[in-house]
C-alpha cells in the first residue's frame, strides 16, 4: 500500500477527532464530556448522564473514544455498599486542548526578536531552541533500531500535543503522521516553526525526512516520508528537508 492510500484509508478517522482548542459551547457530545469533566475535576457516568441528558450506554461510547485517543483516564472508587464506581478525569493531553496564555506569549517573545533583529533573529531563535529539543530527546532514541526511532519520535510529539502516529509502508520506508498542530495559531505567523519540525525529526532519527502532506496547504494531516537506508527509494542522511 502506498503512502498515499494510507493518507485517504485514515482521512475519515482524521475527521474526527478533537484537534481544536475547546470552549465554553462545545460542538459534538464528546468535547461536552470534556468540558464537564474539566469543571468537576472528575466525574463518574451517572454524573454525566445527569448533565448530558443522554444514556449511560451512549456515554460509555463516548468515555471509550476519549480514552482510546489519550485524553481521560479512570479510577476506581469502591463503595461501602454495591459495585465500585469508576471515576474519569482528564489527562494532560486533554488539558492542551482547553484555552492557554502561552502561546500568546510565545507570539509577544517573536514580536520582540522581529523588531530588534528581523526574520534571521527569529529564524536564529528558533533554530536554538530545535537543537535544545534535540539535546534533551537524543538519549530516547539512543541505540535504537529505526522502527523503535521512529516510534520514540512519534510519542515524542505525541507528548507535544501533536496527536502523531506513525506506519511502517511494505518498501521499508515509514509515514508519521500528525493530525494536530499544537502550534497551529503561532505557525500561522511564523512558518519557520513549520521547516523546523522535521528537521527535529531528522536530528532525532538519523534518516532523512520529507513532508508529504501539510495542514495549511489544507491536507487533513501533516504528513512525513521518513526515508530509511536500504528501502526502496531512500538516501543517506541529509541536512535539506522537503516542506
């Protein structure tokens, strides 16, 4: 199966998750659940049967999907009397989703570095803070096959709010995947924040990588050929990265 028909089996399954910053009117009956969790802090399916107005099968359902995807876990809280309750809150992957004064200050911080030294300050900056990146992760993908590589890499951006996943393809090569961009909202004024993503991946995997999808050319996903020695098209470690 090629890459591409990788990219259209998942786009469907793309749709549907929660990639977007969530508020106070939630769309769909899954960020609701959410968000009830967040004000309660924890929550047990009676409670949200109670607040959603909807059954407890259907919010088994939901409860499913949201720890099937990282962003609730559970607890059991054991009764004097009758079947323990399990209680669910939300984990520190679904906290990304909710507003945040960060990247307000990131943008503010580049602002600054724009005025005194233009785009090369800004570029400069950002280039530090990659090699960082790629400093304190160097020791996850230590003496490691490619495969484990590639699979360290994607839980790396994973922790990152990326919601990354990654494939190994029949020619050897491998696609990771990221169906959110954490950084979305400050990437939309400074794309050098774009180019330094699979350069990290690169640093971090010793292979070379190639974007083959990106969200703001309006694919679904940001998509990376990740190029391994030995596999049908690949080539030796490269410092040029495609976007």
């Amino acid at each position: 199966m090629s890459y591409r028909h990788l990219v259209a089996k998942r786009k469907e399954g793309f749709s549907q998750m929660i990639t977007q910053t969530l508020g106070e009117n939630p769309e769909r009956t899954q960020e609701a659940v959410l968000l009830h969790i967040k004000r309660a802090g924890e929550l047990a399916v009676s409670d949200l049967c109670k607040e959603l107005g909807i059954t407890s099968m259907a919010i088994r359902r939901h409860l499913a999907g949201l720890q099937q995807e990282g962003l609730i876990e559970s607890r059991i809280e054991r009764q004097s009397r009758g079947r323990p309750t399990y209680k669910y809150k939300l984990t520190a992957k679904a906290e990304s989703l909710f507003p945040s004064g960060g990247q307000g200050l990131a943008v503010d911080i580049l602002e600054l570095v724009f005025e005194q030294s233009g785009h090369k300050g800004v570029m400069d900056l950002l280039n530090k803070r990659n090699d960082r990146l790629a400093k304190r992760y160097r020791e996850r993908v230590a003496n490691k096959s490619i495969e484990d590589r590639v699979a360290e890499v994607a839980k790396i951006f994973n922790e990152n709010g990326y919601m990354t996943e990654w494939e190994k393809l029949p020619d050897g090569n491998f696609i990771i995947f990221q169906r959110h961009c954490a950084v979305h909202d400050l990437a939309i004024q400074y794309r050098q924040l774009c180019v330094l993503e699979p350069r990290l991946m690169e640093n971090l995997l010793g292979v070379k990588v190639h974007r083959q999808q990106y969200i703001f050319k309006n694919d679904p996903v940001c998509g990376y050929l990740v190029q391994c020695p030995g596999a049908d098209g690949s080539a030796a470690t490269s410092g040029a990265v495609s976007t």
